[in-house]
C-alpha cells in the first residue's frame, strides 16, 4: 500500500524534529560561537543535520510548505549555503540560527 503525501509529510516532519532536537543536544553545552566552531564533530554534526531538515523541507507536500512558504524557503535557502559553501559559512550565523 503506498503511503499518502501528506502521510510522507508527517514522517518528514518528524525526521525535522529529531533532527531539531540534535541540534539542540549538540549544542547544550556550548555559550558561544567561537565555542561552537572550535568544537569541530559539534560543528560539524550541526551543519549536517541543518542539511537534513533542508533535505526533508524539500520533501514536504505542496499543500504543508504553501502553509508557511517564507519558512520553508528559508530552511531550504540555508541548506543550500551549507551544502555549497561549507567552507564559507559563518559559525556566528550559524550559531544564532541555533
């Protein structure tokens, strides 16, 4: 049986949320940005996941994204900088986003 769209949104909503609650665990013990990027597999490990939710936004139904386009444009916009600017982005930025 296929899944619906809006059934494959959910699990895609959820695979957003745990990918949240890394961050969020990652990043717990750290007070500052230049904390943040020193800690390189945190660093890392953070950006990795912001891809992640990047990815499942992209995957989300017409219907769920068209809720809230300016969100989702932006979570889709800032995987792209990490995905194809690695090595450019701003740990400060990053590390206000979390």
């Amino acid at each position: 049986m296929k899944q619906s769209s809006f059934d494959q949104s959910e699990l895609n909503l959820r695979g957003i949320l745990e990918s949240i609650k890394k961050i969020q665990e990652f990043t717990a013990a750290l007070s500052s940005s230049d904390e943040f990027y020193a800690d390189v597999r945190t660093f890392d490990a953070v950006l990795m996941n912001f891809v992640v939710i990047g990815e499942l936004a992209n995957r989300l139904d017409e219907a769920v994204r068209l809720q809230h386009v300016s969100i989702w444009n932006k979570v889709r916009d800032f995987r792209n900088i990490i995905a194809h600017n690695y090595f450019g982005v701003d740990a400060e930025e990053v590390w206000q986003i979390v």
